[in-house]
C-alpha cells in the first residue's frame, strides 16, 4: 500500500515539474528579443521628424546597422498605411505587421541594429502633420534627409559605423543608391526591394494606362472584339482600383460625348466604348493629371502649402519627374558597395522587369558583387498577389529570411552558401562574382 502511495505521489510530483516547466517555456515566449529608443531628426531649416533605433535585446554591440528608406505617399517610419487601429475596449494601438516594422524586429531579433523614421511633414498612421512640410517637399530634400538619418544611425554608441547597410523599398530605392553614392566611405551596402527602374512618368504610365489596358483586353473584354462594357468596368473592383474611381463617373467628368457611342455597341441597354480608340485617351489623361487623379477634391493648380494628398503633391511630383532614372544612377554606386536587389514577380507598382534592368546594368557595368532575387506570385509588398493587383499583407517570411541571410553573409557572420532559405518556393537567382 505505501508503495502504491509511493508512485502515486511520484508521478504527481513528475506531473507537477512538467507542468512548471511547460509554464517556464510559455513565458519564455514573452520575453523581449528587442529594444528600442525614440529619437528626434533634425532634417534643418526647423524641420524636425520621429525616428526609431531597434536594437537586439543582448550585448552592448556595436551592431551592423541599416536605415531604412520608405517608399513614395504619405509613409510612417513603419510604412503603415493606416494599417495601425485603436483597441476600443483597452484605448490602446494594434500595431498589425507592417512592413518596416517587420523588417525592423526581424533584423534585430537576430542581431542588428536598424533605424527607420517618419517622412518630412508625416507622422504615425499616414497623416500629414505639417502640410507646408510636405506640400514644398522634393526628390532632393528626401535624399538629403536620407543622409542625415544615416549620420544619426552612424553616431549611436550601439551601431557599428564600418557595417552600414540602406535598404529602400519602392521610391526608398531610388533614393538609396544615393546616398550610397554621397556617402562612398559609409555604405558598405545597399537594399532594394520592390525596385523601381524608370522615371516615375514610365512607371505612372504603367500603372494607369498599360495595365488597366491589358486588363480590359484579357479580362473584361469577354468577346474579344476590342469593346468594353462600361457597366461591368464600372463594377469590376479590380478595374476600380486602376483608375482611382467608377468609370461611368470619369468618362462623364472627362465630357465624353454620346456621339462618339455608336449604336451597334449598344445591343443590350448597355454601353460599350471601344478599348483602344476610346478608353486609352482617358486613361492617357488621367495618368497625365497625376498625382491628382480624375475626379479629384484637390485641383492641380492649388498651390503647394494648402496641399494635402496622401499620394503626393505637384512639387515632389515635378522634382521625381526631372531625377535622373535609377537604371542610370545604379551605374554610378561605388564598386565595393554589395547590392542585392528583391521583387515580387506579380508587382504592380513597381513591375519586376525594372528589377531586371537594374541587375543587366550592373553586369553592363561589372559591378564586382550584386545579386537579384525574384519571388513567384508576391507583389510589391511581398504578399501573395495575383497578376493584376497588389495585396496589402505581412512580407513573407521567406523573404525575410532571404533578406536575412545576405545581410548576414556581408557583415561578417558566415558565408552565404544558398540562395534561399526556404523550401517553399522557387527563386530566380543571379549571383555575380560572389
């Protein structure tokens, strides 16, 4: 009998250690990989923004470093995108997995120190703070504030400033070759995800005219007779999105007359325009009227201090019209500076053949280390996307690891031995020289 007891009481002590132990491994979870420290930038003439330095939570470092650059519009230090929401039982912010956050935890939970922060004139969630910031801003001032967060970046006692990596997503690669081209002794790499090639007039261009064409032609145009019903654009969500609106409302905007409906594209009360000959000068035009797109509450004409789209305003867009393409600039970024350039291959913002470009102009110009990689069915924020649009969602975490593993194979931790980290998925790959 007491052996019994014995046992019995043997056991439930066993059952009480795992218990405990399964509780310790539990909270173990919630134990933070990271730190991080707010800081002020001062970009100078009194313009000032927000900026975050993350750092890994063990060790004194110094850490390698990397800035980040966002892309074009309205962006947080953490290109929300009005992702961030309010908790209306607790008043406190849900910060889902936005994109330079994610980039930003990722890197310093396995060792590096990252700093990302606030566009000129933008603060959290997408907002416009200081309209005559951002109504006056330019390329340049973008690229000069790039350079000034990466002196703040450099100055931190936690960072290594001979370990310097500045990662651009969209517009952020225009800017990054940049300032690794102003800063040839301070860069030691460069990032470019979601690259974007040619001027941004070809990029609007293919945005808003090309695409919404192909579309129409392989989607919409069901018959395949060159003709679209309004109607059914007008209801496609898809179509929607490319032209900013319902198609019935821009082509009675646009003044398009009845004369030019012919009767026999009528048959079913319904209107049919004809592709190519009737929708493309609309198209043509509106993708001239950007960044204020028909219709718009914001005409063009008004002035620079008093503007207050998201999407940009006409000074930054006239300056981003007039910069020198990246397929040129690419070709001036210092020859030890590493360069890995990502895409999505189903990126509608940035198509994945401007990527291509940028990688056939630094095997032009034998730039000794450079590498592309492509994602099959990601789109310009490496979420999974179809052809025609890209999806908002958390960057893969693939990507990451890919992301990852180049970074730590050029800051001195081991050797890149594999183009890819992850088994689910098919990468295209081009190493040069590495």
């Amino acid at each position: 009998m007491l052996l019994i007891l014995s046992i019995i009481l043997s056991l439930f002590s066993l059952s009480f250690i795992l218990s405990c132990n399964n509780f310790t491994i539990l909270a173990q979870q919630d134990l933070p990989t990271t730190k991080f420290r707010d800081l002020v930038i001062d970009l100078g003439n009194g313009i000032k923004t927000n900026a975050q330095l993350t750092i890994p939570a063990v060790g004194n470092g110094p850490f390698p470093g990397v800035l980040l650059i966002t892309g074009s519009g309205a962006e947080d230090m953490n290109a929300s995108a009005i992702f961030i929401h309010i908790d209306n039982a607790t008043g406190k912010k849900i910060y889902p997995p936005t994109p330079f956050f994610q980039i930003a935890k990722y890197l310093s939970d396995r060792g590096f120190a990252t700093l990302r922060y606030d566009k000129r004139g933008i603060g959290e969630n997408h907002t416009i703070v200081d309209s005559n910031v951002w109504g006056n801003m330019t390329i340049n001032d973008l690229v000069q504030d790039g350079n000034k967060a990466l002196a703040v970046l450099m100055k931190q006692p936690e960072v290594d400033p001979n370990r310097i990596t500045v990662l651009g997503h969209s517009e952020g690669t225009v800017i990054s070759p940049r300032i690794a081209i102003d800063n040839p002794d301070k860069v030691k790499n460069i990032v470019l995800i979601g690259a974007a090639a040619q001027n941004i007039s070809e990029i609007i261009d293919f945005q808003l005219v090309k695409l919404p064409l192909l579309y129409s032609k392989q989607v919409l145009d069901k018959n395949h007779n060159g003709l679209l019903s309004v109607q059914e654009a007008s209801e496609d969500l898809t179509f929607q999105s490319f032209i900013g609106g319902n198609l019935s409302l821009i082509l009675t905007q646009e003044n398009l007359k009845n004369d030019t409906i012919k009767p026999e594209y009528n048959p079913n009360n319904d209107t049919y325009i004809n592709i190519e000959t009737e929708l493309k000068p609309v198209l043509i035009k509106l993708a001239k009227s950007y960044p204020f797109p028909l219709p718009s509450s914001i005409p063009s004409s008004e002035s620079s201090e008093k503007c207050t789209s998201l999407e940009g305003c006409q000074m930054w867009y006239n300056s981003v019209v007039a910069f020198e393409p990246n397929l040129n600039t690419i070709s001036k970024v210092p020859s030890d500076t590493s360069i890995l350039i990502v895409n999505g291959e189903n990126d509608t913002q940035t198509p994945v053949e401007g990527a291509m470009l940028l990688q056939q102009k630094l095997t032009e110009v034998n730039h000794p280390d450079h590498i592309l990689i492509t994602y099959p069915n990601l789109g310009h924020e490496f979420y999974p996307s179809s052809q025609w649009k890209s999806q908002h969602g958390p960057i893969q975490q693939y990507v990451l690891a890919d992301l990852y593993a180049w970074l730590e194979s050029h800051n001195g931790f081991t050797p890149l031995t594999t183009s890819s980290s992850s088994s689910y998925y098919t990468s295209n790959t081009t190493k040069i020289n590495k």
